[in-house]
C-alpha cells in the first residue's frame, strides 16, 4: 500500500502508557479479543458489552492533556496517512450529498481506555464510541491480526480503520441512533440481525473509501486479497467455530465471514455509499 504521499491527519490523540482511571475491570493483554469472542458466544453486541463496563465503573475521568503521537513513530505515522486519506474521502462525499462531513478523533491507547462509553480493555479490540465521537485503538490488535488471523499487510490494517470510521458515518447520518432504538423493542435474536446490518453497512463504507484509494493508485498488488482475509478472518462463524467448535448463527451481531468479505466488497468494487444499504438488501 503506497501511502507515503497521504495527507497526515491531526486528529490523532496518543493515550498510550496513560493511567485509567477508577478501578473497572481490567482484562489482561493475552485475551486480546476476549471481550469479542465473549459477543460470540453470548450474542451480545459489543457495544453492549460496553455499555456494562460504563455501569460497572466509575465514571469516565480526564486523561489529562492531549499528547500528540511521536513524529518518528511508523506505527503512528500510518495511523495519520490513512485516517488523512479516509477523511478526505468522506469529505468529498459528504460535500457532495451536500453535507458537512465532521471527523471523529482517533484515540491510540495501551491496555486500557477511558471513553464515553466506558472503561475499556484491549480485549474489546478496536471500537468506535458514538458520545464522544472517537475511534479507540491499541496498536497491538494489528499484531494478532496478522499472527492469529493471518490478516498481514497495510490495506488489511487500513480496512480496520475505515470500518471504525464507518460508524461514525452512521453515527453523523442518524443510522445508530434508530438501530439502537429499535434494538432496544427486540428480542435478542432480533437485536442480534439488526446489530448484523449496522455492521456490515460499516464494512461496506470502509469499502467505499478503499475504491476511492484504489482509484488514486494507493493500493498495490495484493492489498485487495489481504483485507478480505481480514474481513473474513473475523466473521463471526469463524470465531465461534474457533472458540467452541460450533455456529449458532442468530447470536452473530457482526456477520458471517462471507457477508463481511460480500459487504465489504460492495463498497470496494462500486465506490457507491448507496450500494450499502444493509437494511433493506438480503445481508
């Protein structure tokens, strides 16, 4: 992936060796995405999950003043590069639709994070937190996902960011909101598939920007097959059958490998936000 020449984001916020505050449950590295598998297992979306860490802890307090990441840090610089790049996209697309398009923060983070939504481990992996508008990252997911999951490469980490900022697409265009109310009238297998369609919309949006990079030329050979392995890799009838052997599709609340690669996909081939129209298509 070819991205030297990308613009390089301000709205990134270095968290990492922060203390957090209160004494919230705290889960430790090797259970990295501990908090994920548990959604997979129980049915239970994430965010909910979240959502009982913010109850179960004191509140969220002041991490003190913003620290810029370190000039001379790679892992950093490719952070600022992408989000620059999926700024400017969703930039354009809202000026388009005749929109203002307002970028989330990026909050880079190790071991633990104080957020709107709650004190929160590595082990949710990276999240999106509609309150304060931030996306939530500790750079070692990038690790497992290459180790574990056998996701490696730039486009494969670049599509992680872009899904996160896809729900803050979804949550500026109001879609989030009426999810989680409708959610909340469901039974939970019901939840669950709504929960499905929300996020296979934010793979499909991450796509969106990727056919957009493609068109700059950012993308080289290989970049296209790396992130649908990532996308796949995380589908959740692979974690469940990872975990327990087995797959209970009505407690999936991210979609099957194959939805995730076919959402993902949509976006990327077509460049076309209305193509993402999770709710109202077979997911």
């Amino acid at each position: 992936m070819r991205w030297s020449d990308m613009r390089r984001s301000d709205n990134v916020e270095d968290r990492r060796g922060m203390s957090v505050g209160g004494a919230g449950l705290k889960l430790g590295g090797g259970g990295l995405l501990l908090v994920l598998v548990l959604s997979v297992l129980t049915g239970t979306n994430p965010l909910d999950l979240l959502s009982g860490l913010e109850e179960a802890s004191p509140p969220a307090v002041d991490s003190g003043p913003e620290r810029k990441p370190p000039a001379d840090d790679p892992q950093t610089d490719f952070i600022r590069a992408v989000l620059g790049d999926i700024e400017d996209t969703w930039g354009k697309l809202f000026e388009q639709g005749g929109g203002n398009y307002e970028a989330p923060r990026l909050v880079l983070f190790s071991g633990a994070v104080d957020s709107a939504c709650g004190q929160a481990s590595a082990a949710v992996g990276p999240f999106y937190c509609p309150p304060d508008r931030k996306v939530y990252l500790d750079l070692t997911f990038f690790r497992e996902l290459s180790d574990r999951f056998g996701a490696p490469g730039d486009f494969a980490r670049a599509y992680v960011v872009a899904h996160e900022v896809g729900h803050h697409v979804q949550n500026l265009l109001g879609t989030s909101d009426r999810v989680q109310r409708q959610r909340s009238r469901m039974d939970q297998a019901s939840a669950n598939a709504l929960s499905v369609r929300l996020e296979l919309q934010a793979d499909c949006y991450a796509g969106v920007w990727g056919y957009y990079a493609a068109r700059r030329n950012v993308l080289e050979p290989g970049d296209v097959e790396s992130a649908l392995a990532a996308a796949s890799a995380i589908g959740d009838d692979r974690l469940q059958k990872q975990a327990r052997g087995y797959v209970v599709p009505e407690s999936f609340t991210h979609g099957s490998s194959a939805q995730r690669v076919r959402w993902f996909r949509a976006g990327l081939e077509s460049g076309d936000v209305r193509r993402c129209d999770t709710f109202a298509a077979r997911p």
